[in-house]
C-alpha cells in the first residue's frame, strides 16, 4: 500500500469517527469532508470504496445500532429513541430500522431483552444482517449477510 493511500485511509478513518462521536446530529458531508481535508464529492466517493457503504449509510446504520441498545435496555418510548440518536420521523426510522434488523422496532423490543453475557459477546450476537437482495415473490425469503460495520468487502477494496 503506498504512502498516499495510507495517509487517505487515515483521513477517512478521522471522518467516520466524527461521525460517530456526532451520530445523532444531522449529516453535515462538507464538515466531515472537511475532517478528511477532501472535497465533498470525493469525500463520498472515496468513503463509499474503503468502508462498503456511503456515509449516508453508515450514519443511518450506526443509529440504529444505538437505538437496538436503547430498545433492549430501556423501557422509553420507541419515539424518544427514535429522535435521541437522530431520527426525524419516526416513519423514517422504522422503515430503516426494519431494513437494516429485518424487524420493527417494537418487535425487536419484545423478543430482546437486557443482554447478561460479556460485551464482546454482545457485540457479535447483536450485529444486524443486511438484506442482500429484495424477494420479488411475496412468498420468497430474503438472502441476508452480515452487516460489514464498515469494512469494505474484497470486491470493493481498491
């Protein structure tokens, strides 16, 4: 890996921790393009090539990991944690909430409760899985895989 690419890896890693650090703040690209000393189009680009997945995405993604933890161990509204990790809508969040877990919130709710086991076994049992493709029969399930929680996949590394 050459020097320039390292050094770029680097940058983007700065900006998606501030990204993670602000998670529930409104996504502001040309602020963290800033974080990677890039321009916003490149910015984009380059993130949605190292990491899988626009930043976009990845904001949505990590908000509703958060809101999975509020859900298990709190007992407040699903609306409140809807707008605590940056949801406008409530709408909007179960719509990406069901598209990133595969269930709406409230079921998640009732079928998960407080996790009693080490973190790191927490980490790996609560990863979400992606849907891979959308079933064009109603009667057919969908392919899912494992969220990459950033990590680009081999196809898509550079």
């Amino acid at each position: 890996m050459s020097r320039e690419v390292e050094d770029l890896n680097r940058r983007l890693l700065r900006a998606r921790d501030a990204m993670d650090r602000a998670y529930a703040e409104p996504l502001d690209i040309r602020a963290v393009a800033a974080v990677a000393y890039i321009s916003e189009a490149h910015f984009i680009r380059t993130f949605r090539v190292v990491f899988g997945e626009t930043p976009h995405r990845y904001l949505q993604r990590r908000r509703v990991e958060r809101s999975m933890f509020l859900l298990r161990e709190t007992d407040r509204s699903v609306t409140d944690i809807c707008l605590d990790v940056g949801f406008n809508s409530l709408g909007t969040f179960s719509r990406t909430f069901r598209e990133i877990v595969g269930e709406a919130p409230s079921e998640h709710r009732l079928r998960n409760g407080p996790m009693l086991a080490p973190n790191c076994y927490q980490m790996a049992a609560t990863r979400p899985s992606v849907a891979a493709t959308r079933p064009l029969v109603a009667e057919a399930a969908p392919a899912t895989k494992s969220s990459s929680f950033g990590e680009a996949t081999a196809a898509a590394a550079p």
